[in-house]
C-alpha cells in the first residue's frame, strides 16, 4: 500500500467515524438555560428604575402644560 493510499484510508476512517458519532451530544455539554446572566435582585431593580424613570418623565410632562 503506498503512503498517499494508507493516508487516505485513515482519512476515510476518521470521517466515517465521525459520521456515526454526529448528533450524540454528551448531556453535560448542552445548557439547561435555567442559569441567568443577571440575578433576579439586578433585573428588579433595573425594571424599578425604567419604569419609575418614564412615570417620572410623565408626571412631570404633565404638570408642565405638555410639549414645549
């Protein structure tokens, strides 16, 4: 068997192994998605101040006759 041959059957063989391994992901390599980037006290509180922010704005847009 010549270099170029035996180079190409072990190329074969590493693709056709792969190829029965495709799709068999290990169970620890996927995530779950229950783990937040940001915990629940930041997001309450970057919610509090959006929101108390634009009633603020509203108020006081409000009170001052509108648009101007």
């Amino acid at each position: 068997m010549t270099t170029s041959r035996r180079l190409a059957d072990r190329k074969v063989g590493r693709f056709e192994k792969n190829i029965t391994r495709r799709g068999s992901v290990p169970e620890t390599a996927t995530k779950k998605g229950k783990d937040y980037p940001v915990g629940p006290m930041l997001l309450g509180f970057f919610v509090f101040v959006v929101i108390g922010s634009s009633l603020f704005q509203i108020i006081r847009t409000a009170t001052s006759g509108g648009m101007s």
